[in-house]
C-alpha cells in the first residue's frame, strides 16, 4: 500500500460540498449512523483512554446507529436506535469542526468539516508521529483494499485530484476491522443506562450535542471491558468527569473555528461536529488562514505537523 497524501486530506475533510458527484458516505450500511459526519473516526477503548490521559477528552464524540431489520432496538426521544438488548450501541470518533481547507487542488480556502488533528494550511495530521494515532487512520485505506471497496483516494483521484493511489495491496499485518463480533466493548460499546439519555440522542441527531452529552458516552466506553457489555462504574464515572472537566488546545480550537465559521456545524455549545458546511463564515485568503491556525492551534500548544518526506 502507497500513497500520496501531500495536499490531499481526503480522509481527513467532509468535501461532499465540494464534489456530492465523487464523495463517498458512510451511510450506507446496514446501520446507517444517527448524525451526518463524514467518516467519523472510530477509536478504541484504549485509544480514547490515552485522549483522556493526555488531557484531550474534548476532542471525542458519539455515533449512534439506526437499527438494521433484525436488529434489537431502543427507543429514545422518539427515534429508534440500534442496541444489544435494551442497550443502545455507540461508537467514539473524533469530532470534525469546520476549518478553512484548501483539499484536492481547490485554490482559495473553504470552511469543510475537518479532523480536530488536521493542520487546515499543510493539510497534514498533527498527531501523526504520535502513539495516540488513531489504528484505523494509520490502517487507512488497507480495510477498503481488502474487501475490494471504493477510498477516499481513488474517489480523490475521480475528482481531479491526481494520483493518489500509488500501491492498491493491502497490508499483511491489517489489525481487525472496527466493526464484527469481536468489537464489542472494544470499538463498539452499549450504553448502560438508556433512561439517562432522554434529550442527548436527537442532540446526537441533530449536531447539537454539548460537552456533557458527549461526555456520557466517552465515560461509557473508557468503562468498558471488551468482549462484554459490563462497564466499570467507578472507571466510567471518573472518565466522563474528565471528560467534561477537559479544556484542551484542540476543544479550544474546535469552538474559535466554530464560531469563525458561523452558525453551519456549530452545536448549543459553539462547537460543531460535522454538518457539511461550505461557504459560510468570513472568507480567508491563504494568509489569513496562516495567520489563524498560528493563532489558534499553534501558539495554542498544538503539536507541529512532521512535513512531507
């Protein structure tokens, strides 16, 4: 597997406003997700454990799943979510707030929901060096090869972003896939105590969802154990407190991008994840785009990004 990333962040941007005729979704299995980000990262329970220990609680956030047919369901707030008996099933991924992008050979910047991580001006991960790396960003897109379905490169390439895809064999040592039977408590978790999330799931629906709501289900997750729907009360207590105590440099970010964006993607906190926005905001020459991500990311206390081999 080889690619070539530099100037690209098809993975890491929603750019469905920019190209709807070439963008893939997520949204098209059998589970369809309750919210409308765009490849939403699944992280492991031990992946958001380490965002927790390192002070980045405010960077995750839930999805939720409609039911398949055959599915145990939940009904909260009037929607039917899928679940493991009466235990509604979610997963934890890193939110997308909208950030100026300039992907895939577009000239001028736009707002596009993106990866809390991604650098909007180098178009690079500012986590990529790093041991909190996500598993499937760093697998990406070895699943895909494997099953012989469509990436976000060659969906890249279609639309006029040149060559991606330079070595379509998969790897030979691809970790497991997040989703199957053996994700349980691992990558996909059941929420303990559905009666507790009356309002938070059409929140979830809608892109709305605040620092609590998001800490519930990061509280929920870190208390799991895998292979098993128990959950550590007191683990899953002391998570979702830190979780909601976090005031990060990326939860800080996310809210100025927020704002500076306007009202498209941004949830009852000033913080969005995910909603397609394109457009709106102030417009950003490439300067002005340097000159805030120095002032919100970098002289925030971002990590740097590692530059282009």
């Amino acid at each position: 597997m080889d690619l070539r990333c530099e100037g690209c962040a098809g993975c890491c941007v929603d750019w469905r406003p920019l190209a709807p005729e070439a963008a893939g979704s997520d949204r098209a299995g059998r589970r369809p997700p309750l919210d409308d980000a765009y490849d939403l990262v699944p992280l492991t329970r031990d992946e958001v454990v380490e965002f927790l220990d390192r002070g980045l609680g405010d960077v995750m956030t839930p999805r939720l799943f409609e039911p398949a047919e055959a599915d145990d369901r939940v009904r909260i707030d009037g929607i039917d979510l899928a679940a493991v008996g009466d235990r509604p099933v979610f997963v934890v991924g890193l939110r997308k707030p909208p950030k100026p992008v300039a992907p895939i050979g577009t000239d001028d910047p736009r707002w596009l929901d993106s990866c809390v991580f991604l650098d909007p001006a180098t178009l690079q991960c500012r986590i990529h060096d790093d041991d909190a790396y996500p598993r499937t960003c760093a697998a990406y897109p070895g699943h895909n090869l494997a099953l012989d379905a469509e990436t976000e490169c060659e969906r890249v390439e279609a639309a006029g972003g040149g060559e991606r895809l330079l070595d379509d064999e998969p790897p030979a040592d691809l970790p497991a896939p997040a989703f199957g039977p053996q994700a349980l408590g691992s990558t996909v978790f059941a929420y303990p105590d559905p009666d507790d999330l009356a309002g938070t799931v059409a929140r979830v629906r809608d892109g709305e969802t605040t620092a609590a709501d998001r800490a519930r289900f990061v509280g929920a997750a870190a208390g799991s154990r895998p292979g098993s729907l128990s959950v550590d009360r007191d683990r899953m207590a002391d998570a979702r407190a830190r979780a909601g105590e976090a005031d990060s440099w990326a939860g800080r970010a996310i809210r100025e991008w927020s704002d500076r964006a306007g009202d498209g993607g941004a949830g009852e906190d000033g913080a969005g994840d995910g909603g397609s926005v394109v457009g709106t905001g102030v417009a950003l020459d490439a300067d002005a785009r340097e000159r805030l991500v120095r002032e919100l990311e970098d002289d925030a206390g971002a990590p740097p990004t590692p530059g282009w081999d």
